[in-house]
C-alpha cells in the first residue's frame, strides 16, 4: 500500500477525479497524488468512459511562445499568480483554482480554450524551473509569458503585435478581454 490513511486515498481519488474531468493527462495525476498506476487508470476510465492516451507529453517551451497559446498561458498565469501572492494558494489547488477561472473567461468570450490543464501544469512547471518568466509589455502594461533571460526592455506583447491572417474584430474581442483580466489580476 503506498497510502497509510484512507482519508489522505480518499483525497486523493477526489483530486484525481477533478483532475481527469478537467482534462489532465497521466503524467500530471501521477506527479500530483500518491494513488498507484492502476487506480488512476481505474478513475480515469470511470470518468472519462475511454483509457487515457499513451505517450509522454511532448511539451516544450517553445509552444507557449506561439501567439495563440502565448495569449491563454498568459492570462492563466495572471490567475495563477493572483491566487498565489493575494490569496494564499500554492501549488495544484492553484492550478485547479487558476484553470476553473480561465475556462469560464474563455467560454464567457465564446473562445476555444488553448491551453489544457496538462499543458498549464507543464507551465507552472517551467516557471518553477526557471525556463519561462512574465514579462511586461511596454505598450499594453500587461504581464504575458516569455523566455526567461531574455531582454525585457522592448518587450512587446502578441495582442499588441497581432497576426494580420486571423479574424479582426474576434481578435479585438478576445484583447480586451485578456487585457482587462490581466489588469485585475495584476502580479
Ligand atoms: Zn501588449
């Protein structure tokens, strides 16, 4: 048994079981609760109806740095860090927390959520690891993703350098409502 207290498994399974409805992959429920292989696998089917994909995730920095993911992986991060430095939160009760309030943002606009509640905890990742860091833009004010050590300065932003292909008044849509989220939860 890895588990000495069926309270602490029953915690468990209740996280893990959130997680799965919010999408998370293997990986992420096995680096966040102490339940063996096969109970998460169990969880996962009875929640999910299928068994969880196979593979390793192959996640790297440089996807949060493409525009659209870049967009949503910022104003995750702005909850995320709100929850943390105001409200006291840390770790996955942060992410859970961060990620509940970036879907209903997300569904409230009529976006397609980007980011998955794998991919934000790889980020949460990486910002712990140092490998990514929230820079200021120094047109809009706003704290969005970027490599860390990279220069600062001029740093300008992709809702205020935005890709001329995409549609112009969603793209204004979604920019202010990221902006004026951002704002609120500023870091
Ligand atoms: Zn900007």
């Amino acid at each position: 048994m890895k588990n000495k207290r069926i309270i602490d498994e029953a915690e468990d399974i209740h996280r893990a079981a959130e997680m799965v409805r919010l999408g998370a992959r293997m990986q992420m429920l096995e680096a966040e609760t102490r339940l063996s292989r096969e109970k998460l696998l169990k969880i996962y089917k009875e929640v999910r109806g299928v068994s969880p994909p196979k593979g390793m995730l192959p996640f790297s920095t440089d996807w949060f740095m493409t525009w659209q993911p870049n967009v949503h992986s910022s104003l995750f991060m702005g909850y995320y860090r709100f929850f943390e430095r105001r409200e006291g939160v840390s770790g996955l009760d942060a992410i859970i927390k961060a990620y509940h309030l970036y879907l209903d943002q997300i569904e409230a606009g009529h976006v397609e959520p980007a980011l998955s509640l794998t991919r934000a905890w790889t980020l949460v990742r990486f910002f712990d690891a140092d490998l990514l860091q929230l820079t200021q833009c120094r047109t809009c004010g706003g704290y969005f993703v970027a490599h860390a050590h990279d220069p600062t300065r001029n740093y300008v932003c992709g809702l205020c350098n935005m890709p001329s292909r995409a549609g112009k008044t969603r793209q204004a849509a979604v920019r202010k409502m990221v902006l004026r989220e951002l704002a609120e939860a500023v870091v």
